[in-house]
C-alpha cells in the first residue's frame, strides 16, 4: 500500500512537506493538456519554476507504448537517476501511465499519485495497479507497484467536465453498496451536485484501501470491485464498437442495475432493494436504451471478461445492501433477462 493517503485542501504545502522529507535528486511532473491548464494553478510559481514537466495529450488513446516512449525519452534527457522521483497529476490515463513509466525506468523509481478526477481519487489511485493499452486490449500491459504518496484535493473537481464527475461517481456507488450500508442510505438522499465530496471521498478511498490491503492481487476478495463490471464493461464495450461511446461510469451504472436485478433472482437482495438501486442510479444518469439486437453481443462480450474461469461466467453480486460477494456463476439466460429487465424500466 502507498505509505501515505494524504487529503488535502493544500495541495501545494501537502506535496512539499512530503518531498522535503525524502530530498529527492530530480522531479518530474507529468501532466496532460487539461491537467496543465487546470490543475497546476493549484501550485506556486516557483515550485514549478524548480522542478521538469512533461505534458502528455489527454485521453485513453494515447494511454500506450508510444506515449511512454515519449516519457521515458523525457526522464532520460533530464538525466534521472534511481532517486529521482515522478509526480502525476491528472486522471487515471496519467497515474496507471506514469506510475508504469516511473516502476519501469531504471527497474523502478518513486512516484507520487495526485488523482485529478473523482474516478481516479476514488479508484485508480489505490490498490498499486498501474498500466497502458495494447493494441485493442485494455490496460493489457502492466506492474503492480504502489506510489510513494497518493495526495487527494477535492477542489481539482471543480474545474472536471460534469460528464467525468458523474462518470467516477458511479464507482462512489459501487464503494457504498457493497462495503458500506450506511454510507449508501446517506449519499442517496442527495444529488451528485449536492454531494459533501470531503466526506464521501475519504469515506470511498478507504473502502478500496481496505479491499486491496486484504488481497492485494486480487485472488479472491477483491473481485467484490467488480461487482457493476461484468455486464457493465460488456455494455461499455458494445457502445464503444458501434462508435457510440458511452463514459466507464455510465455503463456501470447499467452493470450495477442489471447485475442488482441478478442478486433479486438469486435470492440474495429484495425487490424492493433493487427499486431503490435503479431508482437513485437512474436519477443520476438517465436511462440508455440498448438494442434488443445488441442483448446477444453483450452476453457474448462478457464471456471473453478476464474474469472468469473455466468458461462460467462469474459475477460479483449484492449479497446484501453493504455487502457484496464473488464467483456466483450466471447463465446467459438470466444474463439476458437482466438486460431486458432494464429496458422495461424506462421505454
Ligand atoms: N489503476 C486502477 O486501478 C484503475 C482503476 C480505474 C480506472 N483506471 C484507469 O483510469 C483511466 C480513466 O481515468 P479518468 O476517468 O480519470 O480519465 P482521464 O485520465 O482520461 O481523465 C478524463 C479527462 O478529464 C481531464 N481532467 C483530469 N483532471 C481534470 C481536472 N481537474 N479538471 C479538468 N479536466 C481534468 C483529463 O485531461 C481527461 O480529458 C482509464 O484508463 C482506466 O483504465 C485505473
Ligand atoms: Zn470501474
């Protein structure tokens, strides 16, 4: 685990106190154009004025080798050594891309995470995955490696795409549902806009924190984060083929409504929880129609999730509200009942 999770309103003093401590020999901020422009305000002049910058182009397709080339080319020409260290500060393209060029340079040198959006303060930025794109295969190429310090600011969201908010809100949910009952019940009475992010953030941090800090490699416990993905990346995925794509919370909301509907026809959570599941998420994020031609693709698309083992496919599930459990198999057949059941909701 990272040795510090550091929430701050001060990103500045946070981020200085901690590199006094540790005098490394050279820093080197990655950013993207967005980050430039946004988020490096929140720093002095002359901090900036002492430290290299690499300014990456925003966006996932550029979360691959070429893009790394171009950051290690930059490490070597401002002669970094092994106690150097590497600031990220922009969304999860930039921390899983620039902790995997820092863990790889030189076999590895420090990283600091400074998470930009809610998605990657409240997920990305802990359990010490780091990776790129290959090819067409998502985050295919990859270390596990943990960050020296993750520093969390909730002003940075102020400048995020409304759209992007409500897209990392959707793994707030998630955190909630299936970890933690109470925070459900509170943060569903509001609306995104009227979220206390200094609580909620913290609180969803902590929730992964202690997820990954038991299963570190995901070999049992940690597949409960899955649970909104396996139909949710499927549905992400088809949108995403047809050229119609749709934000990763966005289809997880969907995962998390259709794989609720799942937990009802296995016994494990009532009608009536299900209601107030899709309910609140539909709320928040509307309602997207999938094609009654696309339910087959779907299914068929979560049969190739990295998830499953010996061809069954295997879903995390709402054992309860606040609690979630893994490796309940699901036929196709119920999988597309789930999908169906969506649809129905809004015509
Ligand atoms: N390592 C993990 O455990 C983990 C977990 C979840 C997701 N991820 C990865 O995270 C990535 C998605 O992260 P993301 O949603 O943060 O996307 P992102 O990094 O692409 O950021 C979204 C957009 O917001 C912009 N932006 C970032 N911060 C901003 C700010 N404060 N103000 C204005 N604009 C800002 C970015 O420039 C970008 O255009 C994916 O590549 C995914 O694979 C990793
Ligand atoms: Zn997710």
């Amino acid at each position: 685990m990272p040795s510090e999770i550091l929430f701050t309103r001060d990103p500045q003093t946070t981020l200085s106190d901690f590199l006094s401590k540790k005098g490394y020999s050279k820093v080197l901020l990655i950013v993207d154009e967005h980050t430039k422009k946004h988020c490096l305000p929140l720093f002095s002049a002359s901090f900036l004025e002492q430290v290299n910058g690499c300014v990456i182009k925003s966006g996932e397709e550029h979360k691959n080798l070429n893009t790394c080339s171009d950051i290690w080319r930059t490490m070597t020409e401002f002669e970094m050594d092994r106690k150097a260290v590497v600031i990220n500060i922009g969304g999860g393209v930039i921390g899983d891309m620039g902790g995997f060029c820092a863990a790889t340079y030189k076999r590895g040198i420090d990283f600091i995470q400074i998470p930009t959006t809610l998605l990657s303060q409240v997920d990305a930025s802990v359990g010490g995955k780091l990776g790129i794109d290959f090819d067409h295969f998502k985050n295919h190429i990859g270390v596990f490696k943990e960050p020296e310090a993750v520093i969390i600011c909730s002003t940075f969201l102020k400048t995020l795409d409304k759209r992007e908010l409500r897209s990392g809100f959707a793994e707030v949910i998630k955190h909630a549902l299936i970890a933690d009952a109470l925070a459900w019940h509170k943060i569903k009475e509001q609306s995104l806009e009227a979220q206390n992010w200094d609580e909620v953030i913290p609180h969803s941090v902590n929730i992964k924190y202690l997820i990954t800090t038991e299963d570190p490699t995901e070999k049992g416990l940690r597949k409960v984060l899955n649970f909104g993905h396996t139909l949710g990346h499927a549905v992400e995925s088809y949108f995403l083929e047809k050229g119609n794509r749709i934000l990763h919370g966005e289809a997880i909301a969907i995962g998390m409504i259709v794989e609720s509907f799942l937990a009802v026809e296995k016994g494990f959570i009532s009608k009536d929880e299900l209601k107030e599941i899709q309910n609140y998420i539909i709320s928040i994020y509307g309602h997207v129609h999938i094609p009654d031609a696309a339910l087959d693709e779907i299914i068929n698309l979560t049969l190739h999730d990295k998830k499953n083992e010996q061809g069954a496919v295997l879903f995390s599930l709402l054992q309860k509200i606040g609690q979630a459990n893994y490796n309940v198999a699901v036929s196709a057949e119920l999988m597309k009942q789930s999908l169906t059941y969506y649809n129905t909701l809004i015509g």
